[in-house]
C-alpha cells in the first residue's frame, strides 16, 4: 500500500490561522517528517533553557532520528536516556515538569512554563502507563486546584500503521487519551504541520500527547520555514473546498482521504476534507460549519471503528446538525481487531473504501 | 506525596484551619473541594498535592530532584510511602531512575507491617524494603521506626548524603500500624486483638518518646495534659469554622482542567446551569451557584 506524498506537499503553506509570528512564508528546505521534528525540537531547546528531552534511545538521535545531534548541542543533562520503563519516564516527566511551579513562586516571576518532551521512539503500548498519564498528569492541575500543574509535558509517541508492524507497532490508541480531560490529544498529517504543532503543543501550558504518524516519518517530504513557527491548538483546517460531503481525518489517514476525494471528483462528487489536527479539545465549529454547508459527513481513521473518536465526532455532528444531515454519518475505520499483520490490508480503512463511502452516502 | 504524612506539613507550618478546610472540602480548600479528605496540597510549603493512587507520586520525586540538581539548589525532595506501595511498578521505576540520573531524593518507606488486610508475608519474599534499595544500586538505610530519635537522626544522615553527594536514599522504618486503614477497615477481621494490644502497650513510638523526654527533664504529664486539651480546643475550633464555610461555588467544577475553559466545557456549564434552574431542589443548597 502506498500513500501519495507529493500531495501533502501541494498542502503547501502554513494555515493562515498561523498565531505566531509567522506573518509571511519565508522558504524552507524540503525536508521528511522526522527532520522537520528534528526542527521542532531543537527550536525548543534553544529557546528555553529549562526544556529536557529524554526517553528511550532519545540520546543518540532515537530510532526514528527525531532526535538527532540534540544531545551533542545541548548537553546529556538536557538531552538524555532513560532506563526503558514508560512509567518511570512519564512520572519523571511529571515531577520534573511541575517543579516550576515552586521555582516560580520564589523567583515571583513570570517564566514560560518549563517544558518537558518525554520521546517514545516505538510506540506508547504500556498499560503501565496509564496511571502516570491519566490519573496523575491529567488530574494534576484540577485536584491541587491550581496550585500544580506539569502542562510543560508534552509525550510524543509514533502512532499507526506502517506496513509490517503488526499487533504492537501499529495502533492506533488515540482514543483512550481522548476521553481523558486535562490532556490535549494532537496529530499532525505533514512536516509543516508537525514542526507548527509539535512547537505550540511543547508551549501550551497542558499535558500533551503528540501522536506522529509512523508512516509518514521517512516518506512525507514537504517544505518547512526553518524559523520558529507555531500553529494554533483546537483548530481544524479545510484542506480542501468542496460543497457535496465533508470528510474528517487527522495524521496519515488525510493522504489518502485526499486521494479518495480525487477520484470522487472524477466521479462529479465535490468532497470538503477537513484535517481535525488537535483531537481534544477540538474544533467542533469548523466540522459542524461544513456539515451545515454539504449535508453529509464521513469520518475515517484507523483505529477501530468500536468507541473510536469517529464515534464521537458522528454524535455530536448529529446532535448539532440533525435536521440538516441527508443522510446517515459514514465512518470508515479500522476493524474490531488487534491489528494484524498479514491482514494489514483488509483491516486497514483503504482509499477505495473511503471512496465507495463517498459515493453510498451522497448517493443515499 | 502519599496521605499518610500529615506531619510533615504540621512541622513546616500548615495550620489546623488548613487541615480541617481541605477535610471539609469547603471555600478556603486549597484543592477547591475536588478530593477526598486528607489529600492535602501546598504550593507555598512545598507539597505536592496528594493523590489517591498508590506509589505514583515515586517517580515525580526523581523528576523534582532531578530540577533542584539542575538548578544547582541547596536541597533535595523526599517522598513517602509504605510496605504495600514497594510492589508497584512505580516503586521499582522510581528506584532505578534516581540511581541512573543520580537524583537527591530520599525515599522513605514506613514498612508497619499491613497494607489493608495484606501482611507483608504476602507482599513479598525479600529481606524487607532496604535490600530492594541496595539492588538498585541505592545506599539504604534501615531504622527502627518506633524510635523517634533514631528516626530524626536517620533522615538528618540521608538529607546531607543526598545534597551533597548528588544520589538518591533509601531509609525502610519498621515499624507497626496499630489503628485500622481507614474508618471503613475493621482490621481485627485479618488480625489478632493481642498483636494489636501488644505493639500499642509495649512498643508505641509516642510513649517511647515521651518517656525519653520526660527522662531528660523536657517534658512532664502536667505540660502534655496542657498540650493535649490546648490542641484539642484549637481541633474543634477549626472542625467548627470549615464546617460552616460555604462550599467553593459550581465555577470551580470546570475551572483547572486546563488553563482556560475549552468550549465544550463551557457549553456543559451552562446545561448544568439550566438543570440547576429547573431542578433546584436535587442539588446540595451550601454549593453557591
């Protein structure tokens, strides 16, 4: 299965939501989705000299290379490995991150809140987990009311298929963070895009959970401004006008809903593909906006399909739009599974399933 | 912080008032009435607040630690916990982390015997606690935990060990827990009155102390019977007056998800609001709206 990369490059420049300072495109270099993290992250080190990177293999530039030649500029204090144990690298993340709040307290000043980027290189797959992510940084603000808060984290895990992963390299967990309030829940489709996101995720004073999409990391190529950009948090994005359907998505699943709206276009279907970027909180407007404009709605990812974050987006879109839907929410999705791995092609929500979606439900 | 270690924030200044507002859960609760009681937090003394989870707070130790190391500070953290929290996950990571990033943070681990109805017979097979910090490559400490002094004087050893050295320490007090759980644990299902009768007659910490201070010449019965019905007062005193605070208004149920309000939870406060307006009377009244 092969994903068409050259489109996202046609995504081309930086939403003009942009909220940093990024009035004007100035151009960059052609670079892969892990460069363009690469980018990210050394923008954040440089610009904080409070900020750490640590996890598993980060020190010798990780398994994905995201974090290349950071330790040699920065320093094995700020650029280190941990022991392999996620829940030993998020609870440290935690502490270390809300001890910000006492520093700031003696210094009474004003800081930008100490960031933490805990790095994942596989994938965050340990059940063990679960405790540090949602009963301790979640909560970590609300139940000191205030007083703490360790929103300098952002955890960044690969997430998705990748061709060959099977069970274990491949999923898709990114609802079970969304249920979770106090975290946000971000995944960005392309280089630009992570580079801006991964920036005002590290800079947001939330916990973070920055899923990159595996897939993309050697294959997305695409311009990316080398200066120090952000791009907004809870905003979607059309990426595509169209005023038959409206398709949403997020991360490696927009290239080939892309393709999908291609060849509907072909068919005379006129497809909106809206890239949701940040999943909690996110941007109900922009989808229900859409909604109201075409009367349909189709949501792909490829978690399953089961209490999926489709399943989400498919009830409040109906609760908002009722009487405008024409036709019953599509999701097209992963199946009910463990993700397989000779299987990989029938689990998968493919672009000619997408498609025929498309065409059920304007047809419907 | 674990929920046991009231005593800590005593000794570094929070008041009765303070304790009793968190139980009460009213206005003045620095957690906004959001947790069960005794899961205290202050920012201004330096306490994390409390969680009800068991040995999550561990590694937050090492990652704070690991800050103070960084920052150059003159201080390290420290971080409770019992016999029954050494068989998480948590436990083992935060040992093994401190010992790699050579974090000043002390370890403390009241060993009394009982977590819930589980003995540590059935917790675990090792020597105690201290042999687990010694694994990790961890100078451990064990201390009786019934002797005041020998407990002061051990922490007093780790603290200097920890600041200037740069590493983490382990202190296991042994020790025994002669109440029950908690008000909803009747422990004498799981034990024998005579164990419990017979740490509290011959081996209780308080009495211990108090016939060493009282042997020095620092204490007599006329001074704590004095210090007993003072304390006593203040304590009824602070139960009074949290009790009769409003509770913290309904804002606060959204407020500190995150920085802000997202929409969604805008949008929920206000169902909530209509609700409350059409059915006043299935919500508390001391709750302002």
């Amino acid at each position: 299965m092969s994903i068409p990369m050259l489109r996202l490059a046609k995504w081309g420049l930086i939403s003009k939501r942009c909220f940093s300072n990024t009035t004007t495109c100035e151009s960059g270099k052609t670079v892969n989705l892990f460069s363009a993290i690469n980018q990210a992250l050394d923008i954040a080190l440089d610009t904080d000299p409070r900020s750490y990177i640590f996890g598993e293999d980060v020190s010798f530039g990780g398994v994905f290379r995201c974090t290349s030649g950071l330790a040699d500029r920065y320093g094995k204090h700020r650029v280190f490995n941990t022991p392999l144990c996620e829940q030993g690298i998020v609870g440290f993340g935690i502490g270390l991150a809300a001890m910000i709040c006492i520093t700031d307290r003696e210094t009474a000043q004003l800081q930008k809140s100490s960031l933490q980027i805990i790095s994942f290189p596989l994938l965050i797959r340990h059940e063990s987990l679960w405790s540090q992510i949602v009963n301790e940084a979640a909560k970590f603000r609300y139940r000191s009311g205030n007083q703490f808060n360790c929103g300098g984290l952002t955890i960044r895990s690969p997430y998705g298929a990748v061709g060959h992963g099977g069970h274990y390299h491949s999923q898709s967990p990114e609802s079970f963070f969304c249920h979770v309030p106090g975290l946000k829940v971000v995944i960005p489709r392309s280089p630009q895009q992570a580079k801006g996101l991964l920036l005002s995720s590290i800079r947001d004073p939330n916990p973070v959970i920055f899923f990159e999409p595996k897939w993309l990391y050697r294959l997305a190529v695409e311009e990316v401004p080398e200066h120090d950009y952000m791009l907004p948090l809870s905003e979607a994005e059309v990426i595509r006008q169209g005023n038959d359907i409206t398709l949403v998505g997020w991360g490696a699943q927009l290239a080939l809903m892309e393709k999908a709206c291609d060849d509907a276009e072909k068919a005379g279907i006129s497809c909106e593909l809206i890239d949701l970027k940040t999943l909690i909180p996110w941007d109900k407007e922009t989808v229900e906006a859409s909604v109201r404009k075409t009367g349909k709605l189709l949501v792909s990812h490829e978690a399953p399909v089961t209490g999926g974050f489709g399943a989400e987006i498919s009830a409040s879109i109906a609760e908002r739009c009722f009487s405008r839907l024409e036709a019953p929410v599509a999701r097209i999705c992963g199946l009910d599974t463990p993700f397989p791995l000779v299987f990989e092609p029938f689990y998968m929500p493919t672009k000619n399933k997408i498609l025929d979606a498309i065409k059920a439900t304007v047809n419907y | 912080m674990q929920y046991r270690e009231p005593g800590v924030l005593l000794w570094r200044g929070f008041t009765l008032q303070e304790f009793a507002n968190q139980c009460f859960g009213n206005k003045a609760d620095y957690g906004k009435g959001r947790q069960m009681p005794i899961h205290y937090g202050s920012n201004k003394l330096n306490y994390f607040t409390v969680s009800s989870t068991i040995a999550t707070q561990l590694p937050h130790a090492v990652g704070a630690a690991y800050s103070l190391k960084m920052d150059k500070r003159d201080a390290c953290t420290v971080t409770y916990f019992g016999d029954g929290g050494t068989s998480e996950g948590d436990f083992h990571a935060a040992l093994n982390f401190a010992a790699v990033m050579e974090a000043p943070v002390i370890f403390l681990c009241r060993n009394n015997g009982w977590a819930i109805s589980t003995p540590i017979s059935e917790q675990f097979r090792s020597d105690g606690v201290v042999v687990k910090g010694q694994a990790y490559g961890i100078r451990s400490i064990r201390v009786d935990g019934n002797d005041t002094l020998a407990v002061y004087n051990a922490v007093r050893a780790a603290r200097e060990m920890a600041i200037n050295e740069h590493r983490p320490i382990l202190i296991e007090a042994l020790t025994y827990r002669v109440g029950h759980h908690s008000t909803s644990d009747d422990s004498t299902k799981y034990r024998s009155v005579d164990e419990i009768e017979h740490w509290r007659m011959t081996r209780d910490p308080v009495d211990r102390f108090r016939k060493w201070v009282v042997n020095s010449g620092l204490w007599s019965n006329e001074d704590e019977s004095e210090l007993r019905s003072d304390v006593r007062k203040k304590i009824l005193h602070a139960i009074q007056v949290a009790e009769k605070l409003e509770k913290p208004p309904l804002a606060d149920l959204f407020t500190d998800v995150y920085d802000r309000l997202p929409e969604n939870l805008c949008e929920q406060e206000r169902l909530v609001r209509d609700t409350i307006k059409k059915h006043p009377q299935d919500y508390p009244s001391d709750v302002p709206v």
